[in-house]
C-alpha cells in the first residue's frame, strides 16, 4: 500500500465563475504548483445514480438544465455559473468517489481531492455559496453503499458553515458532522444548538467561533469536543471539508489560522483514522480565496497526511 494519493482532473479549471470572482480557476493552479509528488488517483464523473445519493432528481435536473441555459448564476441561490459548471461538478464529486475507493481498496492510505466547485453549502435541492453539488456528502454515502461503512465523520474547518453537509445528515446517525466556523458570518447557521434532530440526534456538533479566533481556538475544539465525540462514534470513514478560507489573509474569512495550524488538525484526525479506521481519511478542498495563502495552507495539510518516513514529509 502506497501513502498518498491525489485525485485531480485539468478540466476542472473549466468552470469559470467571471472576472473578479473569488472561486476562479487559478485556485487550483495555486494549490497543485505547491504540492508534493503523491499516487495519482484515476477519477470519472460523478453519475446520476451518485448525485441522486445526496440530492433530489429534480434539483439535479434543475442545475443541467441552468447551466445549458448559458445562465450565469443558479436560480437556487448566489452559486456563478458557466456551460462547463454541471460537468466539472461531476468531476469533482467523483475525484471524491474515486478517493474513498482506493482507500477502502488499500491502494493508498488517505486522499486529497483538489477539486472545484467547492461543495459543503449545496443541500438536497439546493445550490448556494459557490457550490452546486455536495462532494464530501456524496462521497460518505458511496462509501456506505459500495464499502458497508456503518458510520462516518465529516470534520469540516471551512470558515464557513458547512450548511449543505449539516442538512443532509441532520437526521442521520450514520454520520457524525462536526464543524468549526466564524459566527455570525455567511451563511448564518452553525449554532451550538443545532445538534440533529431524531435518529441524529447528537450527531450534529458545531463549534461557532467568532472573528478573529486562531488556531488555539480551532485546534483546541478539535481536541476538546471531536476527540471524545469521535470516541464514542468509532467512525469506519473521515473525510474533511478542507477549507483554507479559514487562514490568516483570507479575503472572505476572518479567522486567522496558520499553516501549522492545519499540520496540527490533519495530524490530529490521522490519530483518530488511525484509531478506529484503520488509517482511512478522505480529504475534500472546499473555501480558501487568497491564492498564495491556499498554496501553502494545502501543502502544509497534505505535507501532515504523509507518513513522517516519507521524504515529501519534511
């Protein structure tokens, strides 16, 4: 079994959000020109039948159609869109599917997926945020359709509030989501009250944090509230929502975390995939904005996934 693999697709680059727009297609040059040499992860796009695991028919029917419109923005919320946005979504979603395939199949021990549009606001029938479908939510139920995962974790340090993942799963005690976010900021939900509701019940824990909060603050829920909530959970599977908008110099967060920072939250979740999942953590680029600040926050992250043997590792 080799270390860690990458799921990457050039055409992603081909969802073009227009001039000045933050989600642009420099992201992605931005984070693989600073990235070690990993396992290159052979990726598809994502299916009807996978969409239709997280999101309703009419909702995918709904974003196809839009984009074939030549609109430039979803009529569901504020996600820009062009005529490649539908398929380069796909990919994304199935840079993820591919990710939690070679992992549960052991031919690399974790994944990052440097993928866009970014995924973590789109509900069930809802695109907003920047995103049309819900790659980390896609991915954790493929691996519980295609790998009999029982249980899974999202741990999402975006800046923002992983709104889409958090409705999918509100009700869901298969999945646990846990989510560190700048509050009151977009998209304004992400109360500690909100913990799911029925069979989820608990399964639902948010730490909002206000402006200014660093990596003490972010670590320290890490470690104080995900640490014995993934304890009790024993998840199968982690996947992060990896958002760097997170970082210190952010243009559209005001968290100030540093690139050590995010060593530290990868290592820490290496721990618990290597406590209950034997190693298996898929992680999903969602937000980060200023170009060379995702660099380097991404390479520090997928630096941390590598084993300390390894010579990238350094």
């Amino acid at each position: 079994m080799t270390d860690t693999g990458i799921a990457f697709d050039a055409t992603l680059k081909q969802h073009d959000t227009g001039l000045g727009h933050p989600e642009q297609p420099a992201r992605l040059e931005a984070v693989m020109s600073r990235l070690p040499a990993l396992t290159q992860i052979s990726t598809r796009p994502a299916t009807d039948d996978d969409l239709a695991l997280v999101h309703t028919h009419s909702y995918i029917q709904l974003v196809e159609r839009e984009v074939a419109q030549h609109r430039s923005q979803l009529s569901t919320g504020d996600t820009a869109i062009n005529g490649h946005s539908a398929a380069c979504a796909r990919v994304a979603a199935g840079c993820a599917l591919s990710a939690v395939d070679v992992v549960f199949s052991r031919q690399v021990r974790n994944a990052f997926c440097a993928v866009r549009p970014p995924g973590h606001h789109a509900s069930a029938a809802r695109g907003m945020g920047f995103c049309l479908f819900n790659t980390v939510a896609i991915a954790a139920r493929h691996a519980q359709r295609a790998y009999g995962a029982e249980r899974v974790l999202v741990a999402d340090w975006d800046v923002h509030h992983g709104n889409g993942t958090q409705d999918i799963f509100y009700e869901d005690g298969s999945v646990l989501f846990f989510s560190t976010h700048q509050s009151p900021w977009y998209p304004g939900t992400g109360a500690r009250r909100e913990i799911g509701s029925g069979a989820g019940t608990r399964t639902t824990i948010n730490c909002p944090l206000p402006a200014g909060s660093a990596g003490q603050d972010v670590v320290g829920a890490f470690r104080e509230l995900l640490v014995p909530a993934a304890a009790a959970f024993h998840p199968d599977l982690i996947l992060i929502s990896a958002g760097f908008d997170s970082r210190i110099g952010d243009p559209l967060g005001q968290f100030l975390l540093t690139d050590d920072d995010f060593r530290q939250l990868t290592r820490l979740l290496l721990e618990l995939a290597d406590t209950y999942c034997d190693g298996r953590l898929v992680s999903v680029l969602e937000g980060g904005y200023n170009l060379d600040g995702l660099a380097r926050a991404s390479e520090a992250h997928v630096q941390a996934l590598l084993p300390a043997s390894s010579p990238s590792a350094a």
